[in-house]
C-alpha cells in the first residue's frame, strides 16, 4: 500500500523509557520515504486508546506506535470502538520490554520496522475477541487467567528490574501455589476443576523470551491454549525453564490445544492478563476472529 501520511503515536515511559530516543532516531528514516508525521506523545496510561478513538481517520493511511505491547493493545481497542467502525493498518515500532509480536516477526530493531512501514508491505493477522459481562476487550497476543494475571500483577511492582521481572515474579507465584476452580469449554469439552492457570497465546512469544505458544500461527484462525490443573510446587518448577523453548507443551501436567472459541466461568470473579495489561474480569467467552488485523511487516512475510 501507499503510505504518505501517517500519525505516529509515542509512548514515552514503556520498556526502557526510551521511547523519545528512538523518535529521533526513526524520523530520518520517514523523511527519506517521502512520509509526513503528525506526533503524538502519550501523557496517560490509555491515551493511545483514546487517540485511536478520536482520530481524524481520514487525513491519515496509517497509525503507527513506537512503544511496546501495551500501547499496541490499547490502540487496537480504541481503533475498533470507533463509532464509525474504520480502521487503519498499524505498524509497531518496538520500544517495550517485551514485544511479543515483533519477536514473532522476528524484528526487534527500531530502524528495521520503520522501513517496514515505510515500503508499505501489510499482512493480516487475528485477534481474540474477549467477551465479558460488561465490555468486550480485543487482544492480539495473550489472555491470561489464574497464574498468568498473578504474575502479571506481581511483576507491576518490580518494574525497575526489567524482563527480569516477569521470571521473580513467576517463581514467586509458583511457591504460592493458588488454585482457582472454574468450569471451562472449548471444542465440545466441558471441565469443571481447579486450575493453576489457563493461557490463550494469538503469539508464540508472551514477552521477549517465553515462547508459550510454540504452535502458534498469526493467521490461522485459531488460539493456542495452555492449560495447567492442579499441579504441585515441585511439577510447576520443572515446567518453568521449558517455556523459554517451547518444550513446555510435552509436559504431562500440562494440556496444549488449538481452538477458535472457549470459555472460562470461575466461582469468583478473577482478574485477565490482556496483551500484559490487567484489564477486566471473569467469566469470559472467547473467539478468534481471523485476519481481522491489518500491520505492517516485511515484502517476504507478506507474500508467505
């Protein structure tokens, strides 16, 4: 596609907090392309998902983010509450402590991504459509439940350590060792046990490193879930080192499957891990919804 204006939006505090550094560093590289920036800083958790919303769609072909997963899921979630239903292909420029889903394409460098955008090559991926009681959230990466939100809430508080973060804070959940009983549904099966956590991945990569959806595909309409019941302290340590390589899905304790839809009704409400933010609550249903995500990737990705 042609792409000559675009509205770049910037998150100065994700990751490293070195989203400004890499805005200049990027700028060159539209300059050469011939591309007109209007620049947005954000200023407030949410705004990228208020600026999606409220953007004059129209004066733009694309909207492009330098920050990391969680401005990428904000700007989709505001992206698709417009009330006149456009959208615009987006292109991540990464600048997050994890960056999920350029870890599956395989491009961490700024300056790389933004030539991806610049050349204008597109691919279509999916998204999880996550219904709850009263809103319904979009993810294009992660829906965690039990452990994986714990972990997620924990790791909040450490920030300053980094991608470390993520691997103190699920050691220290795994020697809480809480279970949470719940009835789920996928592909015609109903469960109703306790559960140590319950992983939907659209990606292979939850962060930088762990690849716990070693099976999964961005345009293939499914979702791939990881499912751990009641396992003990011993059991979850074991597993924890097999998620950096995928290895963890031949576990005995855990269960790995592809759907395109599942359900999970808890006895109490509990917290979802959406795209690494804690956002919403249980019970939820959840559906994949192919290729409905337009983003910018390179001229070989997009012919595969």
């Amino acid at each position: 596609m042609s792409v000559r204006r675009i509205l770049l939006v910037v998150n100065p505090t994700g990751g490293l907090r070195n989203g400004l550094k890499i805005l200049e560093s990027i700028k060159p590289v539209f300059e050469a392309g011939g591309i007109e920036l209007e620049i947005i800083i954000t200023k407030y958790a949410g705004h990228a998902k208020d600026i999606a919303r409220a953007m004059e769609i129209e004066e733009f072909e694309s909207i492009c983010l330098v920050g990391g997963d969680g401005t990428m899921h904000e700007t989709i979630n505001g992206m698709w509450l417009r009330s006149d239903h456009r959208r615009l292909p987006i292109g991540l420029i990464p600048a997050g402590t994890g960056n999920s889903l350029m870890n599956d394409f395989q491009c961490l460098d700024p300056i790389e991504a933004t030539k991806w955008i610049v050349k204008g090559y597109t691919k279509k991926i999916d998204l999880a459509e996550i219904t709850m009681e009263h809103k319904v959230v979009y993810a294009f990466n992660i829906i965690g439940y039990g452990m994986i939100t714990d972990i997620n809430l924990r790791a909040e508080g450490v920030r300053w350590m980094g991608e470390n973060r993520y691997t103190y804070a699920a050691l220290m959940e795994i020697m809480s060792h809480k279970l949470r009983p719940a009835k789920v549904s996928f592909g015609g099966k109903k469960y109703d046990e306790k559960f140590t956590f319950i992983l939907g991945s659209m990606t292979q990569y939850t962060g930088s490193s762990m690849r716990m959806g070693p099976k999964a595909k961005l345009d293939d309409g499914l979702i791939d879930l990881s499912i751990v019941r009641d396992a003990t302290r011993k059991e979850m340590l074991n597993l924890f080192p097999k998620i950096f390589t995928g290895e963890h899905i031949h576990s005995d304790i855990l269960e790995y499957v592809q759907v395109d839809s599942y359900s999970i009704i808890p006895t109490e409400h509990d917290p979802l891990n959406c795209d690494g933010e804690t956002i919403g609550s249980t019970p939820i249903n959840v559906k994949v919804l192919r290729e409905e995500l337009e983003v910018f990737v390179s001229k070989d990705i997009a012919n595969n």
